[in-house]
C-alpha cells in the first residue's frame, strides 16, 4: 500500500471530502468536470494545502493528520508533482527548472545538472534548447521540463493536475504517449487528474470520479462503463443512464419510471414484485435503433422526439433525441445519411427491454 487519503477542504462556497487509496505500480484517476474540486485535492497531498480534516499517509508515513495537527511540509514530501499550469520558475533555464528539486535537496551543482541533462534527455526534450526559459519554449517543450522536474528526486508519489489540458492538438498528440510511458515505468504511486474521459479511461487502471466535492463513483474503467452511477459518469464513458423507480409492470418485465419518462426492463427474477427505489438502468448506445416513422416491432420501449444533436465520432455518430426519456443513439454515418438525419429534425428510437441493464441500490 502506497497512499492512503481521506481529507476535508472547504475552499469559499466549495466544500471537498475525498478518499483515495493508490498501490504502488498503479495509476488512479481523479476525474471529474471544472470546479469539482480536484485540483484543491492535488494541493493538498502535494502539501502546499492542509487539510480541514482527516489525514494523508504515504508509505506508512503520516504526512496530515488533523487529529494531532500533523502536517508534513511540501519539500519534505517524497511527492513529485505537474500543475495545471506547470508552474515554471519564469528566469530560470529549462534545465535550472528541473534541477532545482535536486538543489533544494543539497546536491551539488554540478551533479544536479548532470542528472537533470539525462533525464531531460530520456523524456525527448532537445539537447540545444536546455538553458532557454519557460517563455520561449513551446507547450510540449514545457510540459517535457515540468514532467522532469517532478521526477528528478524519484518520488514515491507522482501527482499529474491536467497534464494535457494547456497544450494544443498536435502537442497533446505527441506528450500522451511520454506520459503514458512515463506511468508505466513509475514504481510508485501515480494519480492522473483530469476532466478528459479518453485519459482517465486509456491510462487508469481505477478511477475515482469527484462531482461538486464529493465522491460519486469509483472502480475500474470498465466497471464504470458497465454501471455508470450518475448522469456525468454516464455521459462520459457514452451510455444512457435512466435513474427512477422500479415497478413491476407485467411477468418478466418492470418500468424504470424517471421525471423524464419511463423505461420497460427486465425483472430480476430473485427480486420480490414490490417497487424499488434507487434504481439505474443502463443502455448501450449501439443498441438503440433509428426510425424515420413510428416503428413497428418486438421492441418494448419506443421513443419520438427532436435530434438535438448529431456528433461525429469517426466514422461513427452519435445521435442524441430530445425525447421522454432523452436517448443517444450510436449509428453508422451512412446511416444518418440513409435516415435523412438532421439536427432539429424528428426521429424515433427502439430498444428492446433486454438491452437495458439493473443497477439496484
């Protein structure tokens, strides 16, 4: 065992509770939507922020703990960290940027900068650009000095806040690769903090989501792609999410009865015919069906409303009806083609009641 947190912040109107627990070769991500609260996290295991309650342990050292007003500061942390922002000393050199961790620590000179030259070096930043300042270095360039500096003193705790987020396309292109290389060959713990679904999803082995402050969800990335527990979950790992009452509707089958409409399931069969509250039913967007007229057919549940959306997703769609309930479809491009799709258009959806799946509270 790595890390193990369980802090309180109140920053303004913004109150923070989190609990993470990170194993050393493991990378967990903290992901959630602006202003949940993660990089206030960041701060505080970084320990430039004391938490208003709970504790910080890395490596059976306790680093916070408010009970006895334990506080570690930040340059006696074995944590190395990358700011949203990067946070590059603006007069120092790339390479003075990276060793100063080292010269914080009493290396010598002529050391730190030897090893802040190879590393530098292994992370594919240009040997000829070293002694330029963070000013007149590109975003990929930036981010390869401020990747090195958190690695320099081999921390045991590595804290990437938005690594990606500042950079443009064509930069965030060629530095996911460093940084997925970088947590695969970090021994310790590693916490990626992100809004990007595609990051948190591609380079987390767990994931633990923050809304508004609080832990909503957490588990592996395909647990939360087979039960998403809330609409910003389901959103992101591109499922409809239906939160209601379940009520027995006829044999083998109840209604999933949300504010926005009602969902025909199936009925658990070791479940009493009794309503039940909590309930989350999940659907796949590919296995939602588009129609040009009311369609005809087996399936239980059919949906008429306004395609709101139509997003492009290689050379996949997705389609998102305004109906009761609001669903997303996942169809081919030809298909919208053939369909006649438009945005503000009408259209019907079918799916069939064992398509959707239960998560029962």
């Amino acid at each position: 065992m790595t890390l193990l947190a369980d802090v309180g912040l109140e920053r303004g109107p913004l109150r923070v509770r989190a609990e993470l627990e990170a194993r050393d070769g493991e990378t967990l991500a903290l992901l959630g939507p602006n202003g949940s609260g993660k990089s206030t996290v960041v701060t505080c295991l970084a320990g430039l922020l004391p938490p208003d309650t709970g504790s910080v342990v890395l490596d059976g050292r306790t680093l916070d703990d408010t009970a006895v007003g334990t506080h570690v500061a930040a340059e006696d942390r074995s944590v190395g960290v990358v700011f949203q922002d990067l946070l590059l000393f603006p007069h120092r050199s790339a390479l003075e940027n990276v060793a100063f961790p080292l010269r914080a620590r009493g290396l010598s000179a002529a050391d730190a900068r030897a090893r802040s030259d190879e590393l530098l070096e292994r992370l594919g930043f240009p040997t000829a650009r070293v002694h330029a300042r963070p000013g007149d270095l590109s975003g990929g360039e930036a981010q390869r000095v401020a990747l090195a500096r958190a690695l320099i003193h081999r921390p045991r705790l590595l804290l990437l806040d938005e690594p990606t987020s500042s950079l443009d396309v064509r930069a965030r292109s060629e530095i996911r690769p460093l940084i997925r290389s970088i947590l695969a060959g970090f021994t310790g713990a590693r916490i990626l903090v992100t809004h990007d679904p595609v990051e948190a999803l591609t380079l987390a082995h767990r994931i633990v989501v923050l809304e508004e402050g609080r832990v909503t969800q957490s588990g592996t990335p395909e647990g939360l792609r087979n039960a998403p527990h809330t609409s910003y979950v389901a959103d992101l790992v591109g499922v409809n999410l239906f939160a209601g009452r379940l009520e027995p509707l006829d044999r083998g089958t109840g209604s999933v009865v949300t504010p926005a409409g009602s969902v025909v399931v199936p009925w658990p069969e070791d479940l009493p015919s009794e309503p039940v509250d909590g309930v989350l039913a999940v659907l796949r967007p590919s296995d939602v069906v588009l129609h040009t007229s009311r369609p005809e057919g087996s399936a239980r549940n059919v949906v008429h409303g306004r395609v709101a959306e139509i997003a492009i997703e290689g050379e996949r769609a997705r389609v998102r009806l305004a109906g009761s309930p609001p669903v997303v479809a996942e169809i081919t491009i030809g298909s919208v083609g053939r369909l006649g799709l438009r945005e503000e258009g009408q259209a019907w959806a079918s799916f069939k009641a064992v398509e959707v799946s239960l998560v029962l509270p």
